[in-house]
C-alpha cells in the first residue's frame, strides 16, 4: 500500500481507495485511527466526562463554601456530598466573558459564545463536541446529549457551525438506542442508509468543486470549510457503519419505564443517570450531557409554585425554603449518581476516578438573572481536588479554563478552547 503522501496515494481517490481495499477509513483520516491501530504502544486508559447542569442553577448562599483552599468550610450544599469532598473542586469566581441575558445564557455554558441574547447571535461548538471530533472514534456513540425535561429546544450541545443538536428526552428510548440489537435486516438497510448518505455527500461535495475556479478567495475559503464538514461527517458515517456490524453490549438490568409525571424531575433524573452510568460502565460513550430542567416543576414544593417562580424569591424565607428543599433534592440525586460511578470498578480504578463529572449552571444569581460567579465543581476525572478555588468575584476567572483542563485529561492536545488560553490555575492532574 503506497504510503499517504506518495504520488500513487494522490492518483487515487478517497472513495476508491475505501472500495478497492476494503480499509475502514479514507486516507485523510488515517491519523484519527492511530489509537486503534497501535493501541500496544500508546495509554488507552479510557477518560470521560459527564456534564450535569442545572438550568435554574442553586442559591449562592448555600452553595458556596467559606475560606478557600483545602482549609474551607462546607456550605449546606457541600455538606451534602461530603462523602466527596476529596474528590471534589469547587470554584468560586468563574463565567463566561462576555456571556450574559440571564435565561439565555444556558445555551453557552459549554461554548462561551458571547451575548447569546442579542440579534444575529450564532453559537460556537460546545465542549463536548469539540472533544466528540476527537475521541468520539473510541466508542459506539461520540457522545450522548440528554435532557430531564420537557422542552425539547434547550440543548447544551452545539456544532462547530453553531447548530443545535437535539438532545434524547425518554430513558426508554435512549435504552434502546445502546442495548437493544435489530434483526439482520435491520441492521442492513440501517448500514445501507448510511452508504447511500455517503453517497449523496460525495456527489454534492463533487460539484462544489468545479466552482472552486470560478469564485473569489472569501468563497473559496467558504468552500474550503464546507469540505471540511463534509469530510468530518462522512468520517463519522462510515465509522456509525462500523459499528452497525458489531453487537451491542449486554446488561442486566430492566428496560426502563418513563415517568410520565413532568413535576416529577428527581424521579426522572435518577432514570436519566442511571442510563448516563449504564453508557459509561460498557464505553458505549465516554461524553454525556444532562440539562436538568426543572424550570416548571411543582414536585415536592407545597403549594404548587414552580421551581421558576421560587428563583424570584425575593429573600422571602418560606419562598426561600421551598427552593432549599428543592435544589437540595437535585442534589442529592447527584450524590447518587457519583455514588454509582465510586463503586464500579475498571482495572483497577473507580469509574468515578476516569470520569470528569462537572456540575454547574448558567446563572449566578436566578433571584437577579446574573451570569456571573457560577456555581461550578468538578468531582472525579483523576485530578488533585478537595479544595475550594477562589477567583475575583468581579473580574472573574474564565470558566473555559477548566475545560482546556479537561481536554487535557481526556487526552486532547490543545492549550484554548473559547474564551481559555490556559488550564484552570490550581488545578493539577493527580
């Protein structure tokens, strides 16, 4: 096989060179399969992050802790998931430059776009498809993108082109979806459908070549970015075609059952993390984002009032209880989802050492719309934690620092993402 810089290699087409020699991939794409081909000399220790945001995000005042480092004071929140405090870092003094609108700022806790608010705003790529594009290869799914919620539209995740990809609502489906296997049949028309998609992207990138000679720079810079997504997607199809052909893993656990109750969010939460485990424990995917959108919800509030109307408390102190009570329940429920992640074991480490779960939220201060000081902490994932980290609470420290840090650890080269130009200042791998 002639090497892929050699005269022959360029002679030959991609789709040729995948037809004739029966090779997984084209021969741009041979790099991004390095880890597989060679997997006895380089770490294939699996890394992962799991990403948990809550849309109405927590009462500052409970949630952060006093004094800073490994010497601090739990909040009432913190208290709560003590049994993790060696394996958590809280960080206070962190956003988004530039980030604002109140609401409308949940659409960027994973790209840091700014002003999502304003008109003729696009969003950028979300973090968890920034590290899908490279580490994505490594499993059956890139990534899971996942709501707790009713409204469909909110998505934390976003293409490099700023489309919103649209997240799985019903734990039964997602079931379905990592474990359930078709029939021979199923299974060729499913791979048939994915040649055929290749196929059109091959004729449609084909005739936009011919107009590279007769557009100027700016169009052919465009041109060069539209072959590059066609390229990026057709890669991802032919690997979805690979694994068409392998069986899924198998679980012992029941299907489960969908709750139907809407108000009922730590019920349907606990459904939804326990998926987001079940993917992780069989490396079906090693990226997972849960929005917890409890933004309606009546459950376990007396009176009937929403979770959004309890954020416009007012200080009121029964309003304000009601909204402890309820974002201590959300809580808890993450309490039971790292407990899961601590007791299942992968050669020799927890799954909770190799997972980043970041915890976090797109406000501030809902009582004020603020979307400033976040509630962040990162719990697992193999770093040095049990400390809080104190930043400006004026001139806050990025937020996309810590996830440069976390590329890092997944394994992804790069120094910036976003508004970070550095990791999260200290943060250190363990």
């Amino acid at each position: 096989m002639p090497l892929p810089n050699s005269d022959s290699s360029r002679r030959v087409t991609r789709r040729t060179f995948l037809r004739g020699t029966g090779v997984a991939l084209a021969l741009p794409w041979l790099d991004a399969m390095l880890p597989r081909l060679f997997a006895r000399s380089v770490d294939v220790t699996p890394r992962r992050m799991v990403v948990v945001y809550n849309d109405m995000g927590f009462l500052p005042h409970y949630f952060f802790p006093e004094g800073e480092g490994r010497d601090y004071k739990p909040s009432p929140y913190l208290e709560l998931l003590k049994d993790f405090r060696n394996d958590t870092t809280v960080f206070s003094g962190v956003s988004h430059p530039g980030v604002d609108g109140g609401h409308a700022a949940d659409i960027c806790f994973l790209t840091g776009a700014p002003h999502p608010g304003r008109s003729g705003f696009r969003n950028t790529i979300s973090l968890d498809q920034y590290a899908a594009e490279r580490i994505g290869i490594h499993t059956r799914f890139p990534n899971l993108n996942l709501i707790v919620g009713h409204e469909v539209t909110q998505s934390l995740a976003w293409t490099a082109d700023g489309v919103r990809i649209p997240p799985e609502q019903k734990p039964s489906a997602l079931f379905e979806k990592l474990f359930l296997q078709g029939n021979a049949q199923q299974v060729e028309a499913q791979v048939q459908g994915l040649r055929e998609g290749r196929s059109i992207l091959d004729t449609v990138a084909d005739r936009a070549k011919g107009l590279e000679k007769t557009v100027g720079t700016d169009d052919r810079a465009r041109l060069d970015q539209y072959f590059t997504a066609v390229r990026e997607l057709e890669r991802r199809m032919v690997l979805a075609e690979e694994w068409e052909r392998k069986p899924k893993p198998t679980v012992k656990v029941a299907p489960p059952v969908d709750i139907t109750d809407l108000n009922d969010t730590l019920g349907r939460s606990r459904l939804m993390f326990g998926m987001a485990q079940l993917a992780l424990e069989t490396d079906s995917t090693r990226l997972v984002t849960v929005i917890v959108q409890d933004a309606g919800s009546t459950h376990l509030v007396p009176n009937g009032e929403g979770h959004h109307v309890l954020t416009h408390h007012g200080n009121r102190p029964e309003q304000l209880a009601k909204l402890k009570s309820l974002e201590e329940g959300q809580l808890r429920v993450l309490s039971e989802l790292l407990t899961g992640l601590r007791t299942k074991e992968e050669q020799g480490s927890t799954l909770l050492d190799r997972t980043m779960v970041l915890s976090g939220a797109g406000m501030g201060n809902a009582n004020a719309h603020s979307n400033t000081n976040l509630p962040v902490m990162l719990i697992g994932g193999g770093f040095r934690h049990g400390q809080n980290l104190v930043f400006d609470k004026k001139k806050n420290m990025p937020l996309a620092n810590l996830y440069v840090s976390m590329l890092q650890r997944l394994g992804i080269e790069t120094d910036k993402f976003s508004s970070g130009t550095t990791t999260m200042r200290g943060l250190e791998m363990a």
